[in-house]
C-alpha cells in the first residue's frame, strides 16, 4: 500500500529578514516534525532558504529587492506604509496567487502567510486552500481598548468613542483607498466581491491568526479576531545556517561586551546613524559593532575601537553584548528582549513607535527620535541605560521569561494542528 504523502506547508514571507526570519525558523521545525515545507519569499533570501534545508520559489523574479528598499519615503513615517505596500503587497498580489494555486495540494495542504501576503488570502478565497495568518507585532492588531501607537495619529489617547472614530477613518480615508484600487480588480477577475475594511477585519485569515509574540508583551484585546493565537517570540537568527567569522568572534570576545548597531536589514539610509553610533562609542569610551549588509552607509574610516560586519546571528552576539542599539523592528526588539541587554531605538514608522512604548513599558530601553539621533544625546541614553542597576535587573527577569518559552515551537503546534489529516 502507498504511504500518503506528508503534509504540504507553503510558508510566505513578505518583506525584510527580519519577516523572513521566523518563517524560516518555522519551515525547519515543521520539516523536523515531517513536513514538506516550501517558502515563497524575494529570491535575496534563496540562500538562505536552502541552506536551511527549504524548497523555495520566488512568486515574483521580477521584482529585484534590493531596487525595491532603494527609496527614501519607505523610512518616511507618514508615507511610508503606503510605499511598502506598493513596492510589496501590490507587486506580489498575482505572483503568490497564481504560484500558491500551481503548488496546492486539495487535501494536503496549509499556506502559512505573513501580514502583507494578500494574494495568498486571495488564493484562500479562489481555491478554497486552508491558511494562517501571522502577524510579527501586536500594532498590526487594532483595538479601542489598549490601541497601538501608530507613526501618525492619535488612536492609543482618549475615550473609545474617540478611538473608534479614527479608526473608521483610516479605514475609509487612508487604508482602503490606498489598497482597494489594485485589489478590488484583482479579485473581480477572479470573481471576488471588492472588500472593505481591508486592514480591519479582510487581511485576517478566518481560519486562524497568529501572533508571533507573547501575551505579556502586549495582552489580547477584546476586539481583536477571536481566532487570534499568541504564540511568543519567533527567536530565529539563521542558526544551523549562519555562523560568526572566526576574526569577529575572537574580536568580540576579546575585550569588554561592544555596544551593537543595527538601522534595519533593509535600511540603505543609515548613515547618519551610523555615524552617531561611531561618536557615541567615542563619548563612552565603549567598543561597538555596526552590522549593515549595505557597506556604504558605514563611515569609510573607523576608530580601532569600532568595527563592521555584515551579519551576526543576534542569537550568538547578543548575549556576548553590553546593548543594542536599533530601529525598533519587532525581531531585533524581541532578541534583545531574550538576550537581556537593554536598547536605544530609533523609530522610523510601521510597529516601531508601537514595540518602542512596549519596550519602555517593560523598563528595559528607551528611545530618540531621528532629529535628535546623535552622537552626544545617544551616549548619554546609553550611558543612563548602561548605569542603571533596576534597568539591568528588568532585562535579566525578561531574559529568564523567554528562556522558558518556545515561540517557534508554539507556532508549529498551532499549524500541525490544522493540518489536513492524511
């Protein structure tokens, strides 16, 4: 007799490393659980998928990622958002479609899709394919009750009343006729209704919802989609695939923890910040790592006392650190968090004025807006950080709280569970 086959998972990842990160982190484990496993993502991380052990298929080859971060407005907290989803959502709309619909198994398969995938919640709808939604950060979860800090607006102030009101009107002025034009066409020719409430109620999967992060870190909402799972932090740095360079590890552990920087993954524009970080360290008379896989942006010239590297899984690097320093993305937030050193975010847009309050919130950080991100104002955030002994004891009870999760595993929990049954 035949033995059926094993569950098919298509994992998509829209967006960064740091989106594209956990889905790897999740396609291995659901590989060593005896998954089949294939991740749709921008071919800049084929490597990376493959050296984890992934089938992978880039829904879009057209589209050149690092073109696609080449803009400016992407870090424009106002306009930002919108720019994303043009450069992501809308470019991949057909591709993950048509790729998700080549590669459905009808009985075997769940798509797993990160919050900007809509042409695989698209597919879910055309095809009737089973899938998940998961969304890194809890702003990408609304309420009227504890609302995120958006990178403009006032929705986390005032009565309900008042919360609700706004966010009826991003949804009518700003979200849906940013995303409505290209979708509503798009679903017609597949013979959909247009959709309102885009990013209120559509771009949650009906099935299932999950959170990539921890209840404590942001609480579940009575508003929020019943179907909603919290499943803790996806801490997923390349491991098993990536590895320091024997000169960097020996560097870092040759002298006392460096102060670690980071603008993003995807940031091409960081080099004021950089430049600030290389002042601070001066100030401080700290060492520091800069980590960019985009040289340029990184001052030609740097003190013994400061070097860069492309990469380090944060992982391995953190724990060996004194802080970081970042943008304020959910992921470096988070291994931060477990790593339990404390942190300066800069915030740009998306979630990161949101998981900056959170941060604070919790005692662990702090944060300094872009026009007042220099190299004085950032030692002397650091400074106090570094010398204040209940911020070091916060980070330390954090650190020993995500010790005693599994996020990654949590998550493929949740998805074997809906597997199809074989």
């Amino acid at each position: 007799m035949t033995r059926p086959a094993a569950p098919l998972v298509i994992l998509c990842a829209v967006g960064s490393s740091g989106d594209v990160h956990p889905f790897v982190g999740l396609g291995r484990e659901l590989v060593a659980r005896g998954c089949r496993v294939t991740l749709l993502a921008a071919g800049y991380f084929r490597g990376l998928a493959e050296r984890a052990g992934l089938r992978f298929v880039d829904p879009l080859p057209d589209l050149d990622f690092a073109t696609a971060i080449a803009d400016p407005v992407i870090w424009d907290r106002y306009r930002g958002t919108k720019v994303i989803l043009e450069k992501m959502g809308r470019p991949l709309l057909e591709g993950l479609h048509t790729t998700l619909v080549g590669l459905h198994e009808p009985g075997r398969t769940l798509v797993v899709a990160s919050s900007l995938a809509f042409g695989a919640r698209v597919a879910a709808e055309t095809h009737a394919i089973p899938l998940v939604s998961v969304h890194l950060s809890p702003a990408l979860f609304r309420s009227v009750y504890d609302s995120p800090r958006l990178p403009a607006g006032w929705t986390h102030v005032g009565p309900r009343w008042w919360r609700r009101l706004q966010w009826a009107g991003i949804d009518r002025f700003l979200a849906d006729p940013a995303i409505a034009p290209w979708l509503d066409p798009f679903r017609a020719r597949h013979g959909l209704a247009p959709v309102r409430g885009i990013l209120r109620d559509w771009w949650h999967s009906p099935s299932r919802v999950l959170g990539l992060f921890p209840d404590w870190f942001a609480p579940p909402q009575p508003d929020w989609p019943p179907q909603t799972r919290l499943v803790g932090f996806p801490l997923y740095s390349e491991e098993g695939v990536s590895a320091p360079e024997r000169a960097t590890a020996a560097w870092i552990e040759s002298g006392s923890p460096p102060i670690v920087f980071t603008p993003g993954s995807a940031n091409v524009f960081g080099h004021g910040f950089f430049a600030a970080a290389v002042e601070a360290c001066g100030i401080l008379g700290r060492r520091g790592l800069l980590l960019s896989r985009f040289p340029e942006q990184v001052p030609a010239s740097l003190p013994d006392h400061v070097r860069h590297v492309d990469f380090v899984p944060f992982r391995w690097l953190l724990p060996r650190a004194a802080a970081l320093v970042h943008h304020g993305g959910i992921g470096s937030a988070s291994q931060a968090l477990a790593a339990g050193v404390p942190q300066v975010i800069m915030p740009l847009g998306f979630d990161q004025f949101d998981n900056l309050a959170r941060v604070e919130r919790l005692g662990v950080g702090t944060g300094l807006v872009p026009r007042r991100f220099r190299g004085p104002a950032l030692a002397d955030r650091l400074g106090r950080l570094l010398g204040d002994s209940s911020v070091a004891v916060a980070c330390a009870a954090l650190a020993a709280k995500i010790a005693a999760e599994d996020g990654i595993g949590r998550a493929a929990d949740e998805v074997c569970r809906l597997l199809p049954a074989p």
